[in-house]
C-alpha cells in the first residue's frame, strides 16, 4: 500500500472463487452490538449443522450483507457447506456468489479487523478495484463482503487468522472498472 503501512501478512490479491453454498443466522446489529450478539450464533449454527449429520465444508464466516456504520448492519454467521441444504425459521442456507475477490489475510485480535478492513478498501481505491455493492439507504448493500475465521478454535485470540474477501464487480477476463473523470 502507497503511504500506509498494512495490516496484512500479505499484500492484497485478486483471486478468482467458485460460488459456494452456506448455512447462517442472519442478524441485524449495532457496531456496539457485535462482539455480544454474533459469536453466540456460531454455537447454534453448529447445533444446527450437527443435527442433521452435517459438517462445515470450511471455517466460520461472517457476511456483511448491508453496512450502515451509525446505524444496523445486517450480518450472516455461518458456515460454508459441501451441499445445499434446505434452512428453516432460524437457519438459512443460501450460495456466497462466484466472481473475482479481494482477497487479504489479517493476523491478530478481531479487535484489528476495522482497520484491516479499511486498509483493504484503501488498496481497491489505490488500485481501481470497483466493489461489488450499492447504495442501500443511510448505507451499502454488498455483493459478497466476508470474513472467513480461519482458526476461530484457537484461545488466543491474538493468534487469530482472518481472512477478508471482498466480491469486485470486474469479472473474468475483465479489467476492474475505474471510476470516469470528473466522477
């Protein structure tokens, strides 16, 4: 990155990603809710999965569907999974779409994740990334924005890894679009 230091182990990419189908609980919170409200549902999605004699197909993620800061984001916490399932009135089974991702790994306390997440916004707007997300009220409606927890098992939670991965509008064998002059 020009003039910042990072927060990654390495430096952003672009990485093509199959769509993928998921389990979660959605839920709408406050930034000031989060660290309360949305590990619990962890537990319970794995209650769920586990019912059903069904495994992660990968680690815990957390999709950041709509983002309104001062106000509620809506977040999916859950698991990818090998097959579609069917949901039900708690759990629901959607696909993480395909398309080309920002992709950056963030070693550390989730705590650090707000400025990782910054600094790779900062890099797409350094590099002409166009993201795949619209204006959505006072906020953004967003194609694909995840965290995937890579060892969320782990105690320490300053050895956490975190993997974001944010869906670009630019598609296979397509240049990121640049923002027009003037714009």
């Amino acid at each position: 990155m020009s003039s910042q230091s990072s927060s990654f182990q390495s430096p952003p990419r672009i990485e093509e990603r199959p769509a993928r189908p998921y389990v979660a609980i959605r839920a709408s919170v406050t930034m000031a809710e989060i660290a309360d409200a949305l590990p619990p549902l962890t537990a319970e999605v794995i209650a769920w999965l586990k019912a059903r004699g069904v495994s992660p197909d990968g680690p815990e993620l957390w999709r950041y569907l709509t983002i309104d800061m001062a106000g509620e984001l809506t977040i999916d916490v859950g698991f990818p999974v090998a097959e579609p399932l069917d949901g039900d009135d708690r759990v629901l089974s959607g696909e993480l779409p395909g398309g080309p991702y920002a992709v950056a790994l963030f070693h550390g306390h989730p705590d650090g994740l707000m400025q990782a997440t910054a600094d790779l916004l900062r890099w797409g707007e350094e590099t002409g990334v166009t993201w795949d997300k619209h204006p959505d009220g006072p906020g953004e409606a967003w194609g694909a924005r995840i965290e995937w927890y890579l060892n969320s098992e782990e105690p320490d939670l300053d050895a956490w890894d975190t993997e974001l991965a944010f869906l670009t509008s630019a598609r296979p064998g397509t240049a990121p679009a640049t923002p027009a002059a003037g714009s």
